[in-house]
C-alpha cells in the first residue's frame, strides 16, 4: 500500500466563520442586527487565515459590538451544506467594553432567550440555544435556512 495520497479534484472547498454567544449574569444574550440583511445573529465573521478559532471570537465580537469577551467553551459546529461554510460557535462572558454600532451591525442588544428565538432565523436561533446548554458540542448541519432533520 502505497503512502501517496491522491486529492480528488472534486473535493469541496469550505470557508470557516467564529461566532460568539457571549451571556451576562442574568442571562441575556450579546446580538447583533446585521447591517448589510436585517437580520438578528450572535456576533461574528470568517475566520482569518492564520488565526487561531479563539482569537477570531474575540476580534469579531469586538469589531462588531464593542465588546471585549473571554472565550469560555466551543458550543457547537454547524454546517450550511448550500454555501459549504462551517460555523463553530463559542460560549463566551464579557471582560469589558461597551455596545457600538459597526459597519457590520445597524443594532446591538442584549436579548432575553425569548426575545432570541421570535427574532432571530432558526439556524442562528439555535446557535444560542445549544451555547447556554451544558455537555459537549452540539454538531449540525443546516441549508441556510432550516436544520437538517434527523431520520
């Protein structure tokens, strides 16, 4: 057997975001509106190609809210199999800063879990969700739009 590992020319190329769910003592949750769609999300972006996952959460979070974070836990890996982007998202508290609108963001909120889940898109909604539940990561797959349903 040969030690030669062939690359198939068909295998699919993926970009990799960070977001971060960053929780207060009193359990709500850091979320921005996104300027460029108008929707609800926990904060976050592509990773940055020398960039270590952990360095990429805080560096969007901050860019995008004003908020500096302390990275606590991965919560989940989600891929949206449409656009072939896996999202790992990170549980995260705040160590300083305040909320600031950004290029990337028409509004920062702290939001209730209730007020998450009638706001935001459910492949985001459960982003939060999973991050405030103990245990390991969750792993999901999603086309953009709703979760892939297990069998």
């Amino acid at each position: 057997m040969s030690n030669t590992r062939h690359k198939s020319p068909s295998t699919p190329l993926h970009s990799v975001s960070v977001a971060g769910v960053v929780v207060r003592d009193d359990g709500r949750v850091l979320t921005i509106k996104r300027a460029d769609n108008g929707t609800w999300e926990p904060p976050g972006g592509v990773l940055e190609l020398a960039e270590a996952p952990e360095d990429g959460v805080r560096r969007e979070v901050y860019e995008e809210t004003g908020i500096k974070v302390q990275v606590d836990r991965l919560t989940g890996v989600y891929k949206n199999t449409s656009r072939g982007i896996v999202a790992l998202v990170f549980r995260c508290h705040a160590e300083g800063g305040y909320e600031q609108l950004s290029d990337e963001s028409a509004a920062v909120e702290w939001l209730t879990l209730d007020e998450v889940t009638s706001r935001m898109a459910e492949v985001y909604a459960v982003r939060v969700t999973d991050a405030l539940l103990s245990g390991a990561p969750r792993v999901r797959a999603h086309d953009g739009r709703k979760l892939a349903r297990k069998l």
